[in-house]
C-alpha cells in the first residue's frame, strides 16, 4: 500500500483505539480513501447518509446519547459546507463529533478544479480546533507528524469540553487503492487523562459564607445531560438549605424538586411579585435556557452576585449579572457546597427556606392554569402536547422540535417520575435538521425515542429519512398547524398585514405528512381531535417494528387564540 494510503488507515486505527466506533459516512470519490479506511475497520461501525446535511445532524444524535465523538466523513467542496449547521450546534451543545472532510491537494485550490474550494479552517467559528492532515512525502516524520495530529485532534473533542473538530484531508489521485488496506499495529496514539480541578480553602469558605448571608439563592440550569448525582445534590440543597431551583426543560434535572412552571410564572404581568422573586445569589449552569421570561426576569432583577459554573472558563453573561466564574463542574460544586453548607451550625437557614416557599406557592397557581386550560382548550396545541408527555414511556428520550413547540414543554414541564431524557437543538435553535437528529439519537438507543416538532421543521429534513434503514424505535409526532405557528403568536409578527405574515413567515401550506409517511415505509396515524388523540396514543407508543408517524391537524387561528387566552390567564398569579 503505498504511503499516503497508509496514512488514512492510521487514521481509522487510532480513533478505534481511542473509542471512536461510529462512522457516519456520505457518499463521494474524493473521499474513497477515508470512506474505505472505516468501512474496512473492524472495530468501527459505519452508517451510509446521502445529505451532508442531514449526516452531521444524525452524527450529532448520536453523540448526544453516548456522550463520545461520532465520525463523520464526506467528500471535497460544497459537501464539507453542508456540515456547518450541524457543526455549529454541536459547539454550542459542546457535543463531541470528528468532522473528515477529504480534500484536494493544496495546488489545486483555486484553480478551477472540480469540487474544489478553500477548505482551510472552513469551520473554524464553530469548532474548538481545526487540523489539516500533511500531504506525504514518504519521510518518517510526516507519519510520525498525522499519528499525532489525529491524537490530537480525537483529545480536543473531549477536553477541556466536548465539542466538534476537524479534520482536512488533502488527497492526491490515485483514490482507489491497488491493494486491502493494512492498519498497523505498532500505530502512534497519545490519550488525555483526567483532571479534576479543585478550589482552594480559603475560596470555599467565602463561596459558603456569601451562600449563608443570601435570602434569595437560585439556581439555573440551562440544557445539559442527565446527572443523578447533581439531581440528588440539587434536591438535597433546596431541602436542607433552602433557595430555588429553576431548571429548563433541556436542562435533564425533572428529579431535582426545582418549580416545574417557572416560565408560567414569570410570564405573569405582575412586577411586584417578580420582584418579590427576584435572586440576591444567582448560581447559572448548563447552556442555554429556553425561557425568555426568565431572561427578562433576570436582567431587570440583576442579583448583586452571579456564579457561573463552567469547567472551560467562558465567560457566558447571559443575564448581564456575571460576577464569578467557578472552573468546576457543577457535579462536584453542589456536591462539595451541600456538605459544607450541612457542616456548618451557626447561620440561619430560615430565609433562604421562606424564599422557596414564596415559588411553591406561585407553582401551585400555574399549575391549576395549566391544568384548566387543558380542560377548556382540549383541542389546543398546548393541551396535545400535555397529552404527550403524560403517555410517554417511562425511561424514554424526548427529541423537542423549535420554535413553539419546546417553549409549550418549558411551559409544562416533564414529571419527574416518567425519567424521561430531553433533548433539543437550542445551540443555535435552528429547525433545519430536528428529524435527523432524533433518527441518530433513536439509532444508538434501545429506548423508544420520541420526536415531537412543527409541521416545517418536519417538511424542512425530510432527507433525514433517506437512509437504508431507520432505527424501528423511532416515533414521529407533527403538529401540523398549515406554517410557522410561531408567528401567529409573536406580538410583532401579528401586527404585520395578513398577507405577509402568512406568505413570507407562517410560510403557510397544505401538505401533511402521509406521503412522507408512505416513501419511507412508516407506520402513518393522524387525528384533529384531543379525543382522538387520546385514543391513539397508547398504541402508538407500543413496538411496531418499525418507525412510525402520528400527525395532529390543528386549526391554526384556534390554536393561536387559545394560546393567548392561556397566556392572558397567566395574570392570575400573583
């Protein structure tokens, strides 16, 4: 095998030593080299996806659920820009994924040769680094050079925090090789080894003294992965200490006693009682929150103190309150700060206890709102989705379309009972590829997984579907509301004439999903009614063998008027 082609087989044997076995491969004639080189691999598994697009969507499902880098590979050009919307939400997730772009050989760039364009740190704002592999010329320290590389590039997906990386592979012809590829044994590799960072004494005690002198504490967590032991932290924390935690509904903590109807309540028009909420300690954690009334609320109310908890040091002000950054994970925070907190007799937990209490007492009036309003609007997008939630599988995986349809969840909230996990691409919050996200995450799990989205965020990735065979436990709800709903709710979007909001942002439209449905061979149900909703459900969620789509017809000026008149109802709380 000739020398570069060796190259590109060390770089299959060094992900597979490092854990890295899931390919997501598109078709293409530069990258044969890449593409041959993992399929031939014994260890790593490759799956084949058309649409560049759609194939780093379901790369970034994949990872999402097991929390290590997917592969993805593609050939040279435009093929490799078609990753970039997945790649960013990715680094706003700080989700894991080695981006393999083939490439041709530097001479050539720019020179009007096909499929060929600077692809020199092409993803270089959205990813935590860029590496271009070197063209060989048969030295010992040019593969002694790439082995290192790619060990290098494997660790930056990881650490300091996850996140995409990428690799550019300039290939010269002959692609196709002349003989079966031979991975080596004797292969470089360097691994990372773990770190924990830890806080000196003297900080700790005054972390824990600002703690005991707050009456307000609260915590916010923004979207994350599941973590029992922070839950149970969390949930020991409020009980034993006081404070307030306010958790998003990607933030994966259903089981950690936070309010469950926060964004409800700050939704209220009542300034005194935001006030009267209002943290004096604010300790934020996770990525973005959903709540935009909770961004509002935060930023009015600034506390005098915000601890961000954030183990790679960015300084994200969110709510324009940043004091503190702690380099910690927020794991061994809480856990460290609830048994010192408990340590210590001598301060007054009183306040802290009566602050929680003001929130139970708020989270007790949204929720007979939510519940009302589920009894007077049954037909109403936010009553469907209640529905949802209460008949999902115990211990499954939520997949949240944008726009209305993870506010209406925020809104809800999730039982903490039902140990359902939740996901949501609210990195960036784009809608282009929600189906193939929830296709990678459902790929790598034996657990139902459940994709609940709007009706153009489903038409807009219907790529995703195109694969040779799609993971049987995958289920489809769409709310089909004829357009981006969304608008019809804005304040600024309705007060735009009717023709343009419908036209130029609804986007309105007379499809439905049957035909989809029927391309890609799954099982198709669809009801307009809460009736008929209620009825589908439990056979919907039962193994079918195959995928399967439940799509709910909504009558979109109803649901629009039924939305307002529940947030309308929101001023009840006081």
């Amino acid at each position: 095998m000739s020398a570069v082609k060796q190259n590109i087989a060390n770089i299959a044997e060094i992900c597979a030593r490092q854990n890295l076995t899931e390919a997501i491969i598109s078709p293409g004639s530069r990258s044969v080299p890449l593409t041959l080189a993992f399929l031939r691999h014994p260890a790593i598994q490759c799956r084949a996806v058309v649409d560049e697009r759609s194939a780093a969507f379901v790369a970034l499902g994949m990872a999402q659920q097991l929390k290590r880098p997917v592969i993805l590979v593609c050939t040279s050009g435009t093929a490799a820009l078609n990753y970039a919307p997945a790649i960013a939400e990715a680094y706003y997730q700080r989700v894991p994924l080695l981006v393999i772009t083939a490439d041709r050989p530097p001479e050539w760039v720019g020179q009007n040769d096909g499929q060929t364009l600077n692809q020199y740190e092409v993803f270089r704002n959205f990813c935590r680094r860029s590496f271009s592999m070197p063209m060989d010329d048969g030295h010992p320290d040019t593969r002694w050079h790439a082995q290192r590389l790619v060990s290098d590039a494997i660790a930056a997906t990881g650490y300091p925090c996850a996140g995409p990386v990428h690799i550019n592979v300039p290939l010269r012809e002959p692609l196709y090789p002349d003989s079966g590829f031979h991975f080596e044994k004797d292969v470089k590799t360097i691994s990372v080894m773990e770190t924990r960072t830890t806080l000196p004494e003297s900080l700790w005690e005054e972390l824990v003294s600002i703690w005991q002198q707050s009456e307000r504490p609260m915590i916010v967590a923004g979207l994350q992965n599941p973590d029992v032991e922070l839950a149970q932290n969390l949930t020991a924390l409020q009980r034993d200490c006081g404070g307030v935690l306010l958790a998003d509904v990607t933030a994966n903590l259903q089981s950690a006693g936070g309010i469950q109807h926060f964004d409800m309540i700050l939704s209220s028009d009542d300034s005194q009682l935001r006030q009267a909420l209002a943290p004096d300690l604010l300790i934020s954690l996770g990525g973005a929150v959903v709540s935009k009334s909770l961004k509002v609320f935060l930023r009015r109310f600034k506390p005098p103190r915000h601890w961000q908890l954030d183990a790679d040091c960015g300084f994200i002000d969110t709510f324009q309150s940043l004091t503190d950054v702690i380099p910690l994970c927020a794991g061994s925070f809480f856990a460290e700060l609830v048994q010192r907190l408990r340590q210590s007799a001598d301060w007054d937990r009183e306040a802290a206890k009566a602050y929680r209490q003001q929130w139970l007492a708020r989270e007790l009036d949204a929720t007979a709102i939510a519940r009302r309003h589920a009894d007077s609007c049954p037909a109403s997008e936010l009553a469907a989705l209640r529905l949802i939630l209460d008949a999902l599988p115990v211990r499954s995986g939520l997949q949240l379309g944008n726009s209305s349809v993870v506010r209406w969840a925020n809104y809800l909230g999730i039982a903490p009972d039902r140990e359902i996990r939740v996901n949501s691409n609210r990195g960036v919050s784009g809608i282009d590829g929600t189906l193939s996200t929830a296709i990678g995450a459902a790929t790598v799990t034996e657990q139902c997984t459940t994709l609940v989205t709007g009706d153009l965020a489903f038409f807009y990735d219907r790529n995703g579907l195109w694969q040779a065979q799609l993971p049987s436990n995958l289920k489809i709800i769409v709310f089909n509301n004829a357009g981006g709903g969304i608008f019809r709710l804005l304040d600024g979007a309705r007060s735009l004439p009717e023709s343009e909001r419908e036209a130029f942002f609804a986007t309105t439209h007379q499809r439905n999903a049957r035909a989809t449905a029927q391309e890609h061979n799954l099982d198709y149900h669809c009801c307009q009614s809460a009736e008929e909703l209620s009825a589908l459900l439990p056979g919907f969620f039962q193994a079918s063998g195959k995928p399967s789509v439940l799509e709910i017809i909504f009558d979109a000026d109803a649901s629009a008027q039924a939305f307002l008149s529940f947030k309308h109802s929101l001023g009840e709380i006081r």
